[in-house]
C-alpha cells in the first residue's frame, strides 16, 4: 500500500487562506478523525467533491475553522483519494493541521511527490508533469500558454504520433527480416527513406524551436553597448517607459551595470544597459568597460549604437570588431541631429547586421527595433501563434539523441546497408522519442524530474 502524503499547498507567508493538501488511502480516515462539520457527521461518499464547512479539533482543541474538500479517486489530482483543506492562512493554523495530519498517520510529502503519483498512476505522462512546473514557475504570458499547451497533452500527441509513424516502418522491416517468405508488400529502400526523411524534418522542426522556446522561458539577455553618450540609458528608459537610469549630456554617466526585465510582444528581454566603451585611464571607469566587455559575452542579442550626430572614433572600430560574430541590432541615434557619421563605412564592415534609425529623444525608430527583436526570436518558420515549442531541455538532448539516430538510419540506408542494422537505428530512435513522454522510462530520470518541483505540488 502507497503511504498517505500530506504537504501545504500554498505559498508561505500571511494570507488570506492556505491549503493543506493530502492524498493516499487513509485520506478520508485521517481527516474524520481531526474534522467535525457543523452537522457533526463523518465526511463519507456523499460528500465527494463539495466543500464542508467545520473545525479542525486536536482532542477537545478548537485549532482552526476550514472548509474541507474530500475528493474520492481516481477523478483526482493523483488518481487517489485526495483531501484539501483550506484554514487560515499564516504559519501557526497551516503548521498545526500539517502536523496534526503527520501523527495521525500522513508522512510530509517530497517535492512533487503529488504530480509524481499523477505520473505514476498514468493520470499524465512525464512531459505533462514537466509542463506543471513550468506552469508554476513561468514568468510571462506567453510562457504560461506554452506550458499549458504541454499540459493539456499536445506536444505529447505530436511526439506520439511521430512514434507510431516510425513504429510501423519498423513493423514493417522486422517482418521482412523474419518472414523474408510470406506474401507481404516489398519493402524498398527508396521508400523507407522517404519516410525517415519525413520523420527527421519533423524532429528537427522540434529541435529548432528549442531555442525560441528557451528565450520564451528564461528571456532574451540583451545587452546595449556603445561609446559613452551615445543614448544607451536613454533607450532603456524608453524600451522600460520609464526613468530608470540616469541620463545626462555627460560623458560616463552609467558606470555600473544595470538590468531590467521588459516585455517586448511577449518576448520577455533581460535588458543590460553598460557603460560607454572607451579607452580611459579614469581607474572607476576602466572597471565598467570590464565589466562591458563581460556582459558582451553574456549578451544573447547586442544593440549596438552609435551617434550619428559624430563622427566615428577608435572605440566605434573597436567594439564593431568584436560583434562580427555575434547576434546583433545596430542603432543610428541622434538622427534629429545632422548626421556626421560615416553611415556607409559602418554598413561594410557590418553587413550582415539589422541596421536601424532612430532619435529616442523623439521616440522614431523604437517600433522597429521591437519589430527585430521579436523576429529574431521567431525565426525560420517558427510563428509567434505557435504553442508547440520545445521548452525543457532534457526533451532537447532526447529529440537530438533521436535526430542523430535517424540520421545514422538515413546514412545506412543510402549506403544500401542490411536492414538489421538500420532497424537498430529506428529502434533507439523511437525509444529516445519514448523518453519525452516517460514511457519505460528509468527510475533515477523520474526522480531527477520531480525533484524540481516545490513543495505541495
Ligand atoms: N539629440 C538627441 N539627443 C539624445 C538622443 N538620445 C539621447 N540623447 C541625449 O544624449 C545624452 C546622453 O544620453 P545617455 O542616455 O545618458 O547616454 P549613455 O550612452 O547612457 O551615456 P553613458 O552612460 O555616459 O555611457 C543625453 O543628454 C540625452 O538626452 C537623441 O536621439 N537625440
Ligand atoms: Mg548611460
């Protein structure tokens, strides 16, 4: 028999109500034993999904006044039995339940130890109860509907249905090898690689989307470098829409780092604002140009800009040196201003790079650089509308393991090698594809994914 888990579902701190949360089959038993409702009957059957008004009593002790819900399995959360009860929120009531519940019979439950029996007891599969976490700990909008996505089950059929389409290519091959005999359709080599082609394209179209879906969940680390004056603390003010940083007409006014979070259609960025780059024997500012350079190297996105109101210098040279291989937007500020800068020399060396216009002092040209951030994060054919983005890391390093697999396959097949071994191929193929969804998967895997949840869930 299973234990009964018990554990407070809500977050600690004062507040209005908390949640203890237990489920087992000595759910119902250990709550009639601390619970009398106001009519004074036992909780049974009857009261399956309704919320009962009562007291928690420790011996003759009034300790709280709760609403409890008794849920009767499997319809639940876990599959089990499943009791809530909803005290008074604060330490002292939660505490006092939660620790009534422990001697009556309930142990602590471990970090997700909830969702792991909802796994378990086939409710949901391992990348549905990955997808909770990320529900959880999800910090825009767009990350909240991705996860949500996964919960209900659709990257699940996705990789499903991908299996089953390999699975009968391999059906396929194992019946030609062992009944080479019987009267069963030919199998040729050419349309087994069409399909393991079709089958690659449709991997590799996860694999790619990780890295929009990476930024979706943890942001876009974007940083803004230039010469000192140039309008860097002006355009994070602008990007946030407020007074973040100081700005002055003094050369050097940002000398630390600073990093804001921000919201650009629902791309959440991370956004760095430095200081100037120059070459400078004031001691303070030697440490900010540092510091610069490090956070370049941090930087998932540089916006690089550049005063088109003066001509370029040494250190313009030198930071479009270093962004040669990096991911990068380059702005022209200070386009108000007659223009003084050598725009052409600027595009050679740069050429593959976004360049844009702007004068943040009359807010022109700010759309357009949101516009490229957003498109940078959707690249290729990966939409903005699209739910089924790769998220997790561990589906990325499966999808991969199955991508290389299939393309070992695909190498074997060309060469015209035995089917045996490109069945090999196929098979560990599906079985990484398997392990997104947690079929047959191992016991150390299951709880290296739990143990990243919180309590209480
Ligand atoms: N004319 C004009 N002035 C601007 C524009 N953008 C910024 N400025 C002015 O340029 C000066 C410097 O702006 P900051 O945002 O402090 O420049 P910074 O790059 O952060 O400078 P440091 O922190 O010293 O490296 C301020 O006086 C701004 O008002 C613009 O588009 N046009
Ligand atoms: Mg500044």
């Amino acid at each position: 028999m299973e234990d009964t888990i018990a554990a407070v579902a809500t977050a600690p701190g004062e507040s209005g109500i908390g949640i203890i949360r237990m489920s087992g089959e000595k759910s119902l038993n250990i709550i009639n034993d601390i619970f009398k409702s106001k009519s004074k009957n036992k909780l049974s059957a009857i009261d399956d999904r309704k919320l009962v008004y009562g007291h928690i009593y420790e011996k003759n002790n009034i300790i709280d006044e709760v609403l409890v819900a008794y849920m009767k399995g499997p319809r639940t959360y876990t599959k089990e039995d499943v009791v809530e009860i909803n005290c008074h929120g604060g330490m002292i009531s939660i505490r006092r339940i939660l620790e009534l519940l422990l001697r009556n019979g309930a142990r602590l439950a471990e970090k997700g130890e909830f969702t792991k029996r909802a796994f378990l007891n086939g409710r949901i599969d391992l990348s549905q109860a990955e997808a909770v976490i990320d529900l959880i700990s999800s910090k825009t909008d767009k990350g909240f509907d991705i996860a949500l996505n996964q919960l209900e089950g659709n990257l699940s059929e996705h990789i499903k249905r991908i299996r089953e389409q390999l699975l009968q290519i391999i059906a396929h091959i194992t019946v030609n090898i062992e009944y080479p005999d019987e009267d069963i359709e030919e199998i040729t080599y050419e349309n087994i690689l069409l399909q393991i082609n079709d089958i690659t394209k449709k991997v590799e179209y996860l694999i790619n989307s990780s890295e929009t879906g990476k930024i979706i969940k943890e942001g876009l680390q974007t940083v803004i470098i230039g010469k000192p004056n140039v309008g860097k603390s002006s355009l994070l003010n602008a990007l946030l829409k407020e007074s973040r940083a100081i700005v002055t007409e003094i050369p050097g006014t940002t000398r630390d780092i600073i990093e804001e979070m921000l919201n650009v259609n629902g791309i959440p960025l991370k956004i760095i604002d430095t200081a100037g780059i120059r070459e400078t024997s004031d001691q303070v500012e030697k440490i900010g140009v540092e510091k610069t350079k490090e956070s370049f190297n941090k930087g998932d996105v540089i916006i690089f800009i550049l005063n088109a109101a003066e001509e370029l210098t040494n250190e313009d040279f030198m930071i479009m040196d270093l962004l040669k291989n990096k991911k990068a937007i380059v702005l022209f500020n200070k386009t108000d201003l007659p223009v003084q800068c050598d725009i052409e020399e600027v595009k050679k060396r740069l050429k593959d790079k976004k360049i844009i216009y702007t004068s943040i002092k009359e807010g022109k040209g700010l759309k357009e650089l949101e516009e490229t951030i957003s498109d940078m994060v959707y690249t290729g054919q990966i939409k903005q509308d699209n739910p089924l983005l790769i998220t997790n890391i561990r589906h990325k390093n499966l999808l991969e393991k199955s991508r290389n697999n299939l393309n070992d396959a695909i190498c074997m097949l060309k060469r015209n090698e035995a089917l045996d071994f490109i069945e090999i191929d196929l098979r560990n193929a599906w079985e990484s594809l398997g392990d997104i969804i947690g079929e047959s998967i191992t016991e150390d895997i299951i709880d290296e994914v739990f143990s990243r949840f919180c309590l209480g869930k």
